[in-house]
C-alpha cells in the first residue's frame, strides 16, 4: 500500500496536478513534493497538503530526503523537454541526466522504496524516414537522437534498465508519453499551434499523435498508487495530419525548404515565441506513432480523449483565435473542390466555438 510519496518537479504542471491529486486520497499519509524552485502561487493551492521540499535532485542529499521521509514511492517527473525554462541546454542536460543519476542511486540504497515511477517520453524512438509505421515498446529508434531532450531521455532510460537489474524487488513503470495537449498545460507544440503563421517543412505532412493532460495525470496517479511495473507507450488513439491540425485550429501553414528549416526554427526560438529545439523540428518533419495496446491491456487505461479530441480540446478550451474562420476553411476548399470537378472531403467544424473564455495556461517542463 503506498504511504509515503516523493514527487519530483512539483513545481511544474503535470508535478503540482498529480500531488494534489495524491493529497485528495486519504489511504496516503505523505506527499511530498520536491523541486528547485518553490511552486507559484496558483500552483500553491493546488498542491493541498503536499509538503514541499526545495531541493536538487543533482544533490545527494536527496537520499537523505527519501531516506528521512521513509518514502515508499518515488514518482520522478521532472525531466523537461525545454532548454530556456531550464536556464540553457546544459543545466537542462544536468537536470535530466545527472539528476535522475543520483535519484536513482538514492532509491538503490533505500530500504523502504517499493515502486519507481518514471515520466519518458515517446521521443526515445527517435524521428526517420525509415520509421516503422507504428512502434512498440519493444522495438529501437532506426536513427538514435543525437540532441536535446530525446537524447537525455534515451539516457535516463538506459539508467532506469540499470536500476532494474540492480533492485529487481522495486517495481519500476516507465512510462513513454506523446506530446501533451490540453486547455491549460503550456508545451512547445501548443505555443507552436497558437502562431498565427505556422512554419511547416515543404513536402512533408507528418502524423501527430497526442495525448491530453487530464490523462497524463490520471495514469501518473495509477502508477503511483498500485502496482503496474512496465514500459508503457501513452498516447491517444488515432492521429491527425499536420495539415489537418492547422487548418483546425484556423492557421496559416508557412512551408519552407529543406534547407531553410533549421534557421527558420533558430528565428522562432530567439524570437521567445516557441522554445522548439532542432529534434522538435525535425518531429514536424516525419512525425510519430505509437502502439498504445499494452497500456490499455497491461497498466489497464484506456485514454478518455483520442488524438483528435484532445486537439479540439486544446483549441476550445482556450482562447486560440483562428487566423481563418473555419468556415471560410471550408468555403475555400468547396470552392477549388468545385472547380477541379471532385468531391470535397471536407472536416466537420467543431460544434463549440474556438473562443473559450480565458482560463489559466500553465507552463510544463
């Protein structure tokens, strides 16, 4: 029975959501929440009783805390995927490959911790032409990230597998999400959908598959609280083409060369507007899909919201003004459909408006 957790990266969205979430079960006595920096003030109210612990997980001291505390569940979710809220890539490298380094070797010497929990990433199978059509969890990247956040998270992973050998009596999930999205959570590909020119690469029209925060959070919540040790790809069912997404969320789509991607996304992320690191750019290229039916067999969720819900999601329930109308989309498309003397396969239009009233967007790392 889980007693005592440790949650890292509680000051960031999904980390300050999932120990409110704990703090409202009454069979868990602690949570405790650690993170460099303190949790603002709306995130304040949402971690309940969660007992905060500034802390760096780059430090040994963290054995102390979980040692201390007598933590029976480490929930280690503060890997983050963006450089600038990190301070730069290398304290982003640190944070994500030499903190989980000495979490790790904290839980290997603790004598009470019963179950690892560990936020992956889908990225560890890297982005190629020469991609499968869908991965499983058993199958390698064709072209192994050599940057960024999937590089860390090929690493942080390959030190979970260590841990594994070394501590076979601690069950470990490990668990691969796919690009979040929702009404609030703040990530490189909302920021990306909400520029009113929308950079894509010419020729290319990649499948994008999601997954909405809401169930991020509630499968984050299962693992941490019963035993479902694994790897699990997380993502909604279906995909959505980058076109189709655009046009959806009433954009403009910019394509530009080959050639000229990698400066464009340079321009985008000195501009502040989107922190799209150059392995994010080429995602936007060939795209990713993944098998989610272990994660509906095995761990035992199905995900509420498919790839398509938790775009529309994303569009309603916050205020991204369409650069097009949605139905001028459709009249265009009528239009060139009429004179080409074929059929349009036209998408329906979301039946709420795309204006939602304003709501709090909060920033994931």
């Amino acid at each position: 029975m889980t007693r005592v957790v440790l949650v890292t990266g509680v000051s960031r969205y999904l980390g300050s959501r999932l120990s409110g979430r704990l703090g409202a079960d009454p069979t868990i006595d602690r949570i405790i929440g650690v993170d460099t920096v303190p949790p603002s003030r709306a995130d304040l109210d949402l971690l309940g009783r969660t007992e905060f612990v500034r802390a760096d997980i780059r430090n040994p001291l963290i054995a102390k805390v979980i040692s201390q505390a007598r933590v029976d569940t480490v929930v280690h979710a503060s890997v983050t995927a963006t450089p600038h809220g990190a301070g730069g890539r290398t304290p982003m490298k640190e944070l994500n490959v030499i903190g989980t380094m000495q979490l790790l070797a904290a839980c290997q010497k603790s004598e009470t911790v019963q179950r690892l929990v560990v936020k992956s990433t889908t990225s560890v199978y890297g982005t190629s032409p020469r991609d499968p059509a869908i991965f499983s969890e058993d199958m390698a990247a064709k072209s192994l990230p050599r940057s960024g956040y999937a590089k860390d998270a090929v690493e942080v992973e390959g030190y979970v597998r260590g841990f594994l050998r070394r501590r076979p009596d601690i069950d470990v999930t490990l668990l691969r999400f796919a690009n979040f999205v929702g009404p609030f959570i703040d990530t490189p590909l909302t920021r990306y959908f909400q520029l009113p020119v929308v950079p894509t690469a010419f020729g290319f029209d990649p499948r994008l598959q999601l997954l909405h925060e809401s169930d991020a959070i509630e499968i984050l919540r299962l693992a941490s609280t019963s035993s479902r040790p694994g790897t699990f790809n997380v993502a909604g069912d279906g995909v959505l083409m980058l076109s189709q997404a655009i046009r959806r969320a009433g954009r403009i789509a910019l394509p530009v060369p080959a050639p000229a991607v990698a400066f464009v996304g340079r321009a985008v992320r000195r501009s502040g507007m989107v922190d799209f690191s150059p392995e994010q750019m080429q995602f936007l290229n060939f795209g990713r899909v993944v098998d989610n039916t272990k994660l509906k067999s095995d761990f035992g969720y199905t995900p509420a919201y498919t790839t398509a819900s938790a775009f529309e999601s994303f569009l309603t329930g916050r205020p991204v003004e369409p650069v097009l109308a949605p139905q001028l989309v459709r009249a265009g498309e009528a239009r060139v459909a009429r004179l080409l003397g074929t059929e349009p396969e036209l998408e329906p239009i979301p039946s709420s408006p795309l204006r939602a009233p304003r709501g709090q967007v909060a920033r994931h790392g």
